[in-house]
C-alpha cells in the first residue's frame, strides 16, 4: 500500500507522542503541518495504519478509540485520577513473556473463538498519586 504525505505524517505524529491520542488529537496536531487535511482523511488512514499492522488501537474503558504508535507487545494502564493511559514496561522481557503466558493459559480461547489481546491495568499515575497522597 502506498504511503501518501497524509499517511506519513499521520504516522510520524502516532510514532512522536508518549500520549496515546484520539483521533480527534491526531487531527488537530496534523492540522498544524497540513492545515487542508480533512478529519475524514485522518480517520481512513489510522484505520489503514491499523490495518497494517504500524500502530495499534486501544480501547480506554472511555468509548474513545485511541491509537499508539508503538507496536512492540506491551501493557498500558489507565489512571483513575486523570483517565490518562501510559505504557508499562517490565523490568525486562522475561517478566513480559511469563505475563503472557500465565495470560494464555488462564483465558485461554473460547469456544465462541474470543481471544484475549489486550491487558489493561488500571491505577494512578505519578502526578495523581502524588495529589492524592497530599490531600
């Protein structure tokens, strides 16, 4: 598939952000390097990136869909406090594997064919932890 302007700065900004944004985020910073790009546009190419496998859809719980550019197996976490969603990283790739794999064994497929693929965890983030610890 051919990789239009639109798509590669769609891409870039996906691959440039710590945030796990919206669609609508994603719009408004393309917005600021192509002010004629359509939300249209936007969409039809993160379900495309989707698709092929450069970034990954998330749900948040929030009814948001929301896109990361990282696409190496990790977990996120959800913040109660703010709602913001954050990668989580082991401490190293052994702890990740035996994750997924106690994770395999307890949910394994079902018989209606549902597959677990993705893990969120929920808690609070630094800054809300630290709100909370001062109240």
């Amino acid at each position: 598939m051919n990789y239009s302007r639109q798509r590669s700065l769609i891409l870039d900004i996906l691959k440039n952000t710590k945030v796990h944004p919206t669609a609508d985020w994603v719009y408004q910073e393309a917005r600021k390097k192509m002010p004629s790009i359509g939300i249209a546009t936007v969409y039809r190419n993160l379900n495309a990136l989707v698709e092929l496998g450069e970034c990954r859809r998330l749900t948040g719980g929030d009814g948001q869909d929301r896109f990361d550019g990282m696409t190496a197996r990790h977990y996120h976490m959800k913040c109660r406090g703010c709602g913001c969603l954050m990668d989580l990283k082991p401490k190293d790739e052994a702890h990740l594997l035996q994750l997924q794999e106690v994770l395999r064994e307890t949910f394994p497929e079902t018989e209606s064919g549902a597959q677990l693929s993705e893990v969120l965890l929920d808690g609070f983030c630094e800054v809300c932890r630290e709100k909370k610890e001062m109240n």
